[in-house]
C-alpha cells in the first residue's frame, strides 16, 4: 500500500480514536465553543467569497 493510499484509508476506529484526543485535549466545556468559532469562520468564508463574486460580475470586462 502506497503513502498515499494510507492516508486515505480512513475507518470508524481512526474516527473514534481522534475524537477521543480531541476531547481528551480540550474537555467537553470547551468543544461547543470550538465548533462555534468554526461555524462563524466558514459563515464569513463564503460570505467574502459571495461578495468577491459579485464585485467580480458588477466590474466591466475589458476586452483586447
């Protein structure tokens, strides 16, 4: 099996493993808050790129 394909042969247990260390490394308290701050992240993420769109379809195309 290549490197390649280890990484990609992800299963339940691997799963299960890293949310044990997440939780072990953050504790149950602060989890909500984590997941959070990346729910407000992603929100703002495709927000920008919905206005880098529109600025990107409201700019005249210049042709040559």
């Amino acid at each position: 099996m290549s490197l390649y394909n280890m990484f990609l042969a992800i299963g339940p247990q691997q799963i299960v493993i890293v949310l044990v260390v997440v939780l072990l490394l953050f504790g149950g308290r602060k989890i909500p808050e984590l997941m959070r701050g990346l729910g407000s992240g992603i929100k703002e993420f495709k927000n920008a790129a919905k206005e880098d769109e529109e600025d990107d379809a409201a700019e005249p195309k210049i042709q040559k």
